[in-house]
C-alpha cells in the first residue's frame, strides 16, 4: 500500500518553489491511483480521471452528505433527490441572462477596486483585489447591500483561517459557521417583506410540499454560497494573476489580444484548480483502483490531478491556449458541478481585461504565500505594478 502525504507532496507548491501542482502529483497518481492519507482524517484520495469520473457520477455509492461545518449545507452536501430541488431553486440565479445583466456591476467594482492601487509600485494583490473581489460579486448575488460587503468579506476570511487543516464539524469550524447567522436572518426577514431579483428572495420563495423553508436552512444556503463562491474565485484570480506575472510572453500575447483571455482562464483553471479536491464518503463496501474501500470511509475525488492526467489530457503540463475544448474538471463533474462556474469564469475574465488595460506591464515583487491543500490559490501576491 502506498501512501500519498499531501502535506509533504504540496509542500514544494505551498512554499512556492514549484510553480504549479503538476509535479506534486505525477509520481503519485502513476503508482497509486487510490491512495491513502491522514490529511482530514483517514481519507482515500482520487489520483486518476478515469476513477475521479467514477466516484463523481456515482452518487449511491459516492454520497455527498459530509457535514463539514457541523450542519449539513445542500445542495453541496445533500444528494439526489433533496440535491435536485435545491438546484432547481438556485440555478436560475447562475443562469446566462442574469449574469449578463449583472456584468457592468461587477466590472465596475474591478475598475474602481484597481483604480485604488494601480499607480506604480508595489501591491499585495491578494489584499487588494483576489481576495476581497469575489466576496463583493456574491454579495451582489445575493442581495446583500454594497455597503456590508467588508462585513461579510470579515466573515469568509475567518471561515478560511478555520477552514484549512481543520477536520469536518470541529468546533471553531462550527462556531464561525454560525457566526453570522443574526445578521442573514435579518436580510431574509426584509426579503420576506420586499422580494427582489436576488438568491435570497428566491429562497425566500421556495417551498416543500407546500411549506416555506426553515430560516435556518436558507441561512445554511446563504453561507454555502459565500464560502463555496469566495475561497475557490480567490484562488482562480490569485492564479491567473501569478501566471501572467511570471510569464511576460503570455502576459504581453493577452494585452495585445483580449480575446485569447477565455482560453487562458481555462488553462489557469486546468492547471492549478482552486479547489483540488472535494469530499464524498462511501455508502457502501466498493473496490476502487484495485483498493477494498469500506462503507462510512472518506473518498475524495482530486480533480487538481485529474487534470493533470496524460491519459486524459494531451501534454497535460503545458499551458496552451489552443486546447480547444478545455475538458477539465476544477468545477467537477456530475450533478454537484459548480453552479457558480458561469459567475466565476466572468469575474477571472473582467479582472484579467481590466487589470491588462491598465497596466503597461507587473510581476512578482516579494514572496508569495499559497494555502494549504487542498485549495490552491494565493494568499500574499506581492506585484511591481507599471501603468500605462
Ligand atoms: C474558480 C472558482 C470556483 C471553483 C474552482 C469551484 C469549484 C467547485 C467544485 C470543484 C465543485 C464540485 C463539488 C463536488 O463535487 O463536491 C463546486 C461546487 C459548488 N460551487 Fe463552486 N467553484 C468556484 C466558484 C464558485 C462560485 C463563484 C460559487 C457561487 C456561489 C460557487 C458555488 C458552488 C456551489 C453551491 C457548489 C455545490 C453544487 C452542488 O453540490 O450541486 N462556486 N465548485
């Protein structure tokens, strides 16, 4: 049996001296496909497409129901049926038409967030924008008021600190989950009173058999959007960013042609997937890879090295903004594929045109800091800034 120490394999990333996750996986995902590590308790780790593909469409086997802040948050921790009611009520607030309607909002808030450091010299990009941005765009999903977006981007930061080697349901985790429980109780109460065009009115709507949702199970959808939305578009931006930072040619090829950022946001995504890996817990006794896995064992699907996969992607190492279809699966696959992929890719986009229209050129300027797997983001991006 081999073991793959995701502590030690990422330390090369998270210390910055691999530029990406390519090399923390290769040597693993060739001899053991299914492995075991002590990361999150005892968990099995997905190395290969092929079985990522596997356990992410079967979910009897595969069930997401892995309470992780103590209460239970669909429809990422819920299956079918419950996981597609929730979708349902979500989904259209992830759609095409009002995400269009939300763009000049969201780019205006990019603008005026690099317009504030953007004057030459040395930046925390993280700080500055990576981090805070995404936080600001749910709030507008959700109908949280502009002026409460540093309240509530307070609150996910907090979530992260506690979120990165803590185990499911530990009690830090648990209490800053509840932390702002009064303050959305109060948002949905208006929204009970004065529907708008947000998540929150939506949820508001919803019904069970007739029956309104539970304050207490709106709130725990509210949080999931905020947690699932910020630290994953951090690590996308933050991503993004790092690359054209080190890579003067891509960043120079993207200024002169804007239209190339898309498929440059794919191969971010490709490579260095926010989220390397999601939760799932066996239903039942089921042999994986060769492995006997048990029923109640952790199995995570690690979509960062599915990825990275050479028998699913050709020259997977490379960036290449040829690829085409880009078929890779930072957002995961099956029915709890990201619903906020459409927002995320939108947000990585805008920030990226309005960050290259404002600049003559920037790079690292200092030490960058990256989380602990299995996020993959930045979290203190020092940037030598020129404008144009
Ligand atoms: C680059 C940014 C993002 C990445 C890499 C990402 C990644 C993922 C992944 C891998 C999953 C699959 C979970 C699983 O299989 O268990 C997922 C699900 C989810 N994501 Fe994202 N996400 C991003 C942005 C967002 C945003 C902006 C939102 C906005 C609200 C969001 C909300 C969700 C939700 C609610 C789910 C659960 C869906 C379900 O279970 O049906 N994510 N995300």
């Amino acid at each position: 049996m081999i073991d793959w120490k995701p502590n030690t394999a990422w330390e090369p990333v998270t210390s910055d001296r691999e530029p990406d996750a390519a090399s923390a996986y290769t040597d693993a995902r060739s001899r053991c496909p299914v492995a075991r590590t002590d990361v999150y308790g005892d968990i099995w780790v997905v190395l290969n497409q092929e079985l990522v593909d596997e356990v992410a469409l079967d979910t009897r086997t595969f069930s997401n129901v892995v309470p992780f802040f103590g209460v239970r948050r669909p429809p990422l921790e819920s299956d079918p049926p419950e996981h597609t009611r929730y979708r349902r009520w979500l989904n259209p607030y992830f759609g095409k038409k009002r995400l269009d309607a939300l763009e000049p909002r969201v780019r205006a808030a990019a603008v005026e967030m690099l317009d504030d450091v953007v004057h030459g010299g040395t930046i925390d990009f993280a700080a500055a924008l990576s981090h805070p941005f995404p936080t600001r765009v749910l709030c507008m999903v959700l109908g949280v008021p502009d002026e409460d977006w540093k309240l509530i981007n307070d609150w996910s930061t907090r979530v992260d600190r506690v979120g990165g080697q803590q185990a499911p349901g530990a009690e830090d985790r648990v209490a800053v989950g509840e932390e702002l429980h009064p303050y959305m109780a109060k948002l949905i109460a208006q929204r009970r009173g004065n529907p708008q065009d947000d998540v929150v009115s939506g949820l508001v709507r919803a019904e069970i058999d007739g029956e309104p949702l539970a304050e207490d199970v709106i709130v725990g959808i509210v949080m999931l959007l905020i947690s699932a939305g910020h630290n994953t578009t951090t690590g996308g931006i933050g991503n993004a960013v790092l690359r054209l930072a080190r890579d003067k040619a891509l960043q120079e090829r993207l200024r002169a042609d804007p239209s190339l950022i898309p498929a440059a946001v794919e191969e971010v995504l490709r490579l260095d997937a926010p989220q390397q890996a999601m939760r799932r817990i066996a239903t039942r006794d089921v042999e994986l890879g060769g492995r006997a896995i048990k029923a109640g064992e952790g199995v995570w699907p690690v979509f960062g090295s599915a990825n990275l996969d050479q028998a699913a992607h050709e020259a997977p190492a490379e960036f290449r903004l040829d690829r085409g279809v880009n078929r890779h699966s930072a957002f995961g696959k099956g029915i709890h594929m990201c619903i906020g992929a459409p927002l995320a890719r939108m947000e990585m986009r805008i920030v990226l045109e309005e960050l290259l229209a404002r600049t003559r050129s920037f790079e690292t300027a200092g030490d960058v800091q990256r989380p602990e797997w299995p996020r993959m983001g930045v979290s203190r991006l020092p940037l030598h800034v020129t404008p144009a």
